[in-house]
C-alpha cells in the first residue's frame, strides 16, 4: 500500500484531481489515528472529534492547489502540520467563547513526563514552536513529525534527510527548550 500511496501523491503533485481523491481511502484511516491520538491527549471533553480534523485536514489540503509530495512521510508530516493548525484554531475559537474562556491541554511527549504534572495550553505550545521555529525551524519541524504526525525517529530522519541519531539529538534539545519556555509562562 505504501508503494500505491507514493504513486497517488506523485500523481496529485503533477495535478491529477482524481489521484488526489483516490489517495484519501488509502490513508483515512492513518489521518484518523493521527487526529484520534491528538484529541486523547487533550483533556476535557469538548465536541471536537478525530473525523471532523481529518475532513477539515483533507479539505484545506484539497484547496490549496497543486501540492508537491516528495514522499508518503512529506504527506503525513503536512497533514500533521495541518492537525495542529486546525486544534490551535478550535482552541482560539473555544477561548473566544466567553471571556476567560478554557484552555485546551495537550501533553508534549507520549515517552517523557513533559512537565512534571501540567500539560501545556495548546496555545501557549503553538507560540513557543513558532518561538522556537525562529530560532531553529529544524527543530520545529522535528517536534511537529514527531509529536503531531507520530512519526518515529527514523521516518523523522527520512522525510528531514538526516540521521536518526541528530533528529533524536534535535529532539531531545527541543523537549527541553520547550519545556523551559513553557515553565517560564507559568
């Protein structure tokens, strides 16, 4: 399926409509998973559900024209880029609602105990990764394949073209800068 997947998204970078839309069924379920293990992360039991993110997702990919895939892994890095924009865009409309609205939560690392018993606001993670995207947008990058997209250290390190051992590196260095800067709001 894989081979299949790369081949769809050759096709849709070179404007094929319907290879784009054939594409979809292949990866549902993988889309699905990704946005399902966002909203797991988060706490709180808002109405925002995996299906609705990866519609959306699929939507503003749809719109935005003659896209260039250069893999099955640049795909999935997009679409995960594309999960956090649409979670920090419900957080914005949620906090809107009222004023001191909720904050939606969402723990930076599946492995390590982020911060020690708080999970960052979602907004206030999105600002510190375009922070941090200032400083090094590798590392940015590398924090969104692994934490949005769920990508492992190798698929990190394909879709990046650098090793596995600099990605785990990188990442480890972005953990903590993030969890630094995220402290210092406290």
């Amino acid at each position: 399926m894989k081979h299949t997947v790369t081949y769809l998204l050759e096709r849709w970078s070179q404007g094929d409509r319907e290879a784009a839309e054939q594409v979809v069924p292949l990866v549902y379920d993988e889309l699905h998973d990704i946005a399902a293990k966002e909203l797991r992360r988060r706490r709180g039991g808002d109405t925002l559900q995996a299906t609705a993110i990866v519609h959306e997702a699929y939507l503003r990919l749809s719109g935005q024209g003659a896209l260039r895939w250069s893999s099955r892994t640049h795909f999935f890095a997009v679409a995960a880029h594309l999960v956090r924009q649409i979670l920090v865009d419900y957080a914005r409309r949620q906090h809107r609602l009222k004023r001191g609205g909720r904050s939606e939560r969402v723990t930076l690392s599946e492995a390590v105990a982020f911060v020690a018993a708080r999970d960052p606001d979602l907004l206030a993670l999105d600002e510190a990764l375009a922070r941090l995207e200032a400083l090094d947008p590798r590392k940015a990058t590398i924090v969104e394949l692994r934490f949005f997209a769920g990508l492992t250290l190798d698929e990190a390190a394909e879709q990046l073209g650098i090793s596995p051992e600099t990605v785990s590196r990188e990442w480890r260095r972005a953990r903590a800068w993030l969890c630094n800067e995220l402290e210092s709001e406290k």
